[in-house]
C-alpha cells in the first residue's frame, strides 16, 4: 500500500486541540506507551493492536510494543511481550481485558451494540474498545482516522500524517453506526459481480486489479481491497467471512431468485400452475419483449411454497454460516400473478406486496422451524410491482423477515423528501416504515446503468437521503454502482458513502472537499469545483438527474461541458509533477471525455477532417479505457462492444 507521508508542524491540529489532561503518546522519536491486550485477545483484536502500533511507528517514529501473554514478534514488526500481571501505566488499552477493567473500573463498555465503541482517556492511559471485535477494530481505525489524521482514500492510498511530537487531547467519544449493514456494491470497493460474487468471494477466486500480473498480485489487491472497506467501516460482501478482519455482517441478501428457486425448465411443462396466470394464460416469461407477458410465481399455490421451502432450506444446510437467505421476484417491472386467488390477496393487502410478504412469512417459519438453533433472516424485495407497500394494519414481516425496498424511479439529482419527482418513491418508504419498523433496508442507485463513465451529479440528493432513511426506520443500505466495471469516480463515492453510511449527519460537501483536496492534491481545488459545477444545471425548474439517462441529458448543457473540461484542464496542469495524482486527475477527467465523444458521433458517419478528428479521439479515449482497467462500458455492454458500435462496425 502507497503511504504518503505528510509533514505537520503540530499533528495535534489535526487530532483536535489539546484540552484538559492532554496526553503525549510520543515525543522525539521515543514513547513511554505500550499497547495493551487481553492474554485471551482474539485475532481480530490482536490484529487491531497490530496495525495501531505499526501506524503509529510510521506516524512517530516510535516503537509501541503490544504486551500480550507469551508471544514474540521479530524486531521489524509490532512486538508481542509477556503480559504483566499489573501492566505499568501510561498504556494504550485495546479491546477487553483485566488490565483495562483495573485502569478504567466504570467503563460502560458493555452496553455497547456489536459494532458501538468508546474511545477515552482516564489519567494517562487510553482505551479503545467496542461492544464486539468489530467494534474494537473500528474504535481503532477512527482513532487513527479522527485523531491522527489517517486517512484510507483507496485500497492502496494511505495518508499518514508525521509528528515527532504526537499529543491528543482527553477523550471521551462514544460511536454506534446509524445502519446495521453498511454495503456499497462499487466494482472497486467489491471487486467482483453482482451476486456470484458472495460465492466466489468466499471461495477464493481472486478478483482482477489495474496493472496487476499474476495470481499472487491479484490476491494481494483483493487483501488490500478487503482492508480498505473494513478500514471505511463497511460490512458488505468483501470482507471476509472470518479472519482478523472481523467477518462480514451479511443481513442482507437481494436475489432476484424465483426462477432459480422453481426453474421453469424444470417445473413448467409439469406444473404449469406454479407460475403465473397472466391475461387467462400460465406463463414461464422473462425475456426482454413483451413486457404484458413477464411472469412470476403464483404465490397462492401450496406446491410452490414446498418447492421454494425445501430449496432455501438445501441453501441453508449448505452454508452453515450464511446468515439471511434471499427470496424475491425476479427483475421485472410486471409479471406478478392475476390468478382469482392472488387477486383476492391483493385486494385483502391492499398491493400486491401484502402478498409476496405474506408468502414470505411463511417460508420464513418453515424453514426457521427446520433450524431451531441457527436464527436464519430470510430477505425480500420491495421492487418493482412490489415497490408499493401493503395497507398499515394488514400484516407485517415475521420476526425473521427483512424487506428491502428498492426505488428504482427516482430523480436522483434531487432529496428524495423534497423534490416532487420522488412522490411517489417517499410514500412508498414512509409506508413500509409503517408496516415494518426495525426491518426495513433500501437498496439505493448511485451510478448510471446507462453509462457508467458518465458524470452522475447526485451529492445532494444522495446526502439528503442517507439522513432521511435513517430517520425513518431504515437499517441497513445496499448501495449499488458500478458493480461490473470502473465507472466515474467511484474511489471518492465509495469513500463519501461510507462515512455518511455510519454517520449521515456529516455533511457530504464537506466530505466531498476533504476528499478532493486530500486524493487530488494540488489538483484538489479544481476536482471539488468541478464538481460543484456539474449541479448547477439541476438547480433549474425541470432538470432531473436518473439511472438511465444518456449522455445528452440535460442537466450536461453546453455550457456545463465547456466549463467542466476548463477546470479538468487547470487540473491536469497542476499536478503535471506528480505522476500518482496527474494518474488520477485523468482518470476523473474521462467522464466528461465519455460525453463530449458519444456527442460526436455524428461525426463518424461525416467525410474529411470531422470524421478524422472523430476517430482520433476515440483511438485515445480506447486507449484509455485499457489504461485504467475499464471492461463494461454500461450495464451487461463491454468496452468492445461499445467501440464497435460508436465506430460503426458490426
């Protein structure tokens, strides 16, 4: 991992002035701090120690020894030191111990949810510890992060402040995440596709990294890439199921699995009555045409609650440690069964969801019931003909049952609780609040589908909404971008949607800034323009911003290009010294290239200089996207298949 090392005069800027009772953990390249771990540490809490005291080696210059029973490390790293019985005092104390219990007797650690932790000072020692090992290693990596200026920007980009002198003010600082699962499903931040990545994730098949050769480099990034979420404090599908890392925290699983869960090449021509009755016909339908024809499962039938039961419960037997088991329609916008008896369960529900849940709940008892000892959360979707929720009072999902609504039809560019585009989107949400409190999640769009490269201005509405969910009822975001390739500026969205996943009251300009400034060095100032920019146009009446939009939209004027490619212009200028960010610059500077180049296309189908000038650019703009490692241009469309087509070949 690249660290850049910054010179402070006073690192205790940084980490907050110095109050009552300072402490100066390092002076002069010496310490008299030791770290401090239960004899029983778990690894992940042995790891946690680990990486604070190699932080604060590089930070300081001083070696801080972690004092745990019987181990030795070598003199390179972190040391490993028999413990005391009374360990000396002034001591950095992470995670539970005898020794943190004597130093601080009325820590209220134990209150704590899994993943809350304290961070405090009393005298001159400090204590770092969560309600779980996840807490523990989060409490260390937001000590590092908001006291020391630490700063994990991407998988392999770490800012490490220097000091000579390191001195933080008393602590006394309590954290709980706002939402249980915390996931943005970025190819960067995932590393792999969609849903085969669980599997493959946890079975080993390394992902792809940009200028990565051979086996061995590509499992160091996925490590790296895996590292970066835990140290942004996500729980989503990269990290790993165990290990040091603390383990992932899956209660979340949006499969649209209905056909996989009743194949229709296995049951169709048998049962036809498991599947949808659509305009007086069973229909087996999922293709792209004939939308009136797209079929689901009839979910009023008992055999398909059998088959769909003893599927999931194979699915379970299967995985031992899976904690939530998906069963949701497939991804169409209709196909949900018209049968008399689905009908008449719609009409009791008020919307076709009372039904699905309904089904839900009872493949949830069943199958919790075949697992009397492994509590097992089974998840649907609220998407697409289910995206309206049932009538208050009508039902409610079982104790094991979590809905994940998913807003498809949004404006974007704008708060979802204010902009009248998204009317419909927000009573949606605040009647599924109403109907499940405390098990409610949101799957939230943050790219183009359309275009992945194209620049997607939704820093308002995405800060707005983070806030609004967490106020009304929701537990845990699914944040799905980019998930197959590279797409526009998906380092710095990760980064930002992570912070306002734990705490969605910071304010995401701010994060914006910080970022943009601390990622892009000199070039910082023109990247954050640059982007405040791209927002002006949608504070037009009208202007919308959605997930499909092409790159004619309108919220891209003339007038926004222009402005945009002068200020990624100064950008590139001013970072023409520094190879890391002049690289990174340019790679932010592609999505107004995508733009202006799918605008002159016409050009391609012109004679003389048009069509010269046309082909150039693209033979640049290719090379490109080899550069930077971008394979899928937008949702199932790769990078060929986009150049062919703008090039007009077959």
């Amino acid at each position: 991992m690249t660290r850049i090392l910054l010179s402070l005069l006073v690192l205790a800027a940084m980490a907050g002035e110095a109050g009552a009772n300072p402490l100066t953990l390092a002076q002069g390249g010496r310490t008299r701090y030791s770290i401090v771990i239960s004899v029983h540490a778990s690894p992940v809490v042995r790891h946690a120690a680990k990486e604070l005291s190699t932080d604060l080696q590089k930070i300081t210059g001083a070696s801080f020894a972690v004092i745990s029973q019987g181990l030795s490390g070598p003199s390179s790293q972190p040391s490993f030191q028999p413990s005391s019985p009374t360990p000396l005092p002034p001591a950095i104390f992470v995670g539970p111990s005898g020794a943190l219990e004597r130093a601080f007797p009325k820590l209220a650690w134990h209150t704590l949810p899994a993943e809350g932790f304290l961070m405090q000072t009393a005298g001159e020692n400090l204590a770092l510890i969560g309600g779980s090992d996840h807490g523990t290693l989060y409490a260390v990596y937001s000590f590092l992060e908001n006291h020391l200026g630490v700063q994990w920007y991407s998988p392999r980009d770490c800012v490490l402040p220097q000091s000579r002198k390191l001195t933080i003010s008393s602590l006394h600082e309590r954290q709980c995440p706002a939402f249980a699962y915390r996931d943005t499903n970025e190819f960067l931040a995932q590393g792999l596709t969609r849903w085969p990545a669980i599997k493959r994730w946890k079975t080993g098949v390394p992902l792809r990294s940009p200028g990565d050769a051979g086996a061995s480099s590509k499992l160091s990034y996925r490590k790296h890439v895996a590292q970066w979420d835990v140290h942004l404090m996500l729980n989503g599908v990269d990290v790993p199921e165990a290990g040091d890392l603390g383990g992932d925290n899956l209660l979340f699983n949006g499969a649209e699995n209905f056909y996989k869960l009743v194949p229709p090449a296995k049951y169709f021509a048998s049962h036809p009555e498991y599947y949808s009755l659509i305009n007086g016909h069973r229909s087996d339908y999922l293709g792209k045409r004939k939308w009136s024809q797209r079929s689901e499962l009839c979910l009023s039938n008992p055999g398909v609650l059998r088959v769909v039961t003893k599927a999931l419960i194979a699915q379970a037997q299967a995985q031992p440690h899976l904690l939530t088991l998906g069963l949701s329609p497939n991804d169409a916008p209709a196909g949900n069964c018209q049968g008399p008896r689905c009908r008449a369960s719609d009409a009791r529900y008020g919307a076709p969801s009372g039904t699905l849940l309904h089904f839900v709940n009872r493949v949830a008892a069943a199958v919790q019931k075949h697992f009397p000892n492994r509590k097992i959360w089974l998840e649907t979707l609220a998407y697409q003909y289910a995206e309206k929720p049932p009538r208050p009072g009508t039902i409610r999902p079982a104790s094991n049952v979590l809905v994940c609504l998913a807003p498809i039809h949004m404006d974007n560019g704008h708060p979802l609780a204010t902009a009248p585009a998204n009317r419909e989107a927000l009573e949606n949400l605040l009647g599924w609040d109403k109907v499940a409190p405390g098990h409610l999640q949101v799957w939230y769009y943050i790219t183009n589908f359309a275009n992945y490269l194209q620049p997607f201005p939704d820093w308002d509405g995405l800060g707005a909404d983070m806030a609004y969910y967490h106020t009304h009822g929701v537990s845990g975001m699914f944040c799905e971008g980019d998930y197959q390739s590279r797409g526009e500026l998906m380092t710095m969205r990760t980064w930002v949607l992570a912070h306002l996943l734990w705490n969605p009251n910071e304010n995401v300009w701010h994060l914006v800034h910080q970022f943009s400034y601390g990622y892009y060095g000199s070039a910082g100032k023109y990247i954050y323009r640059y982007l405040r920019l791209l927002h002006t146009q949608l504070q037009r009446p009208g202007v919308q911003l959605h997930i499909y939009d092409s790159p004619a939209a309108q919220y891209l004027s003339p007038d926004i290009l222009r402005a945009a490619s002068d200020l990624l212009a100064r950008a590139i200028r001013s970072v023409r010294s520094n190879p890391a960010e002049l690289r990174r610059v340019e790679r932010a500077r592609m999505g107004i290239e995508y733009v202006q180049l799918t605008r002159s296309v016409p050009g391609a189908r012109a004679a003389g200089p048009a069509k010269a000038a046309f082909f150039k650019r693209l033979q640049h703009f290719a090379a490109e996207l080899k550069r930077f490692d971008i394979t899928f241009i937008s949702e199932g469309r790769t990078t060929a298949a986009w150049e062919a087509a703008i090039s007009g070949g077959p």
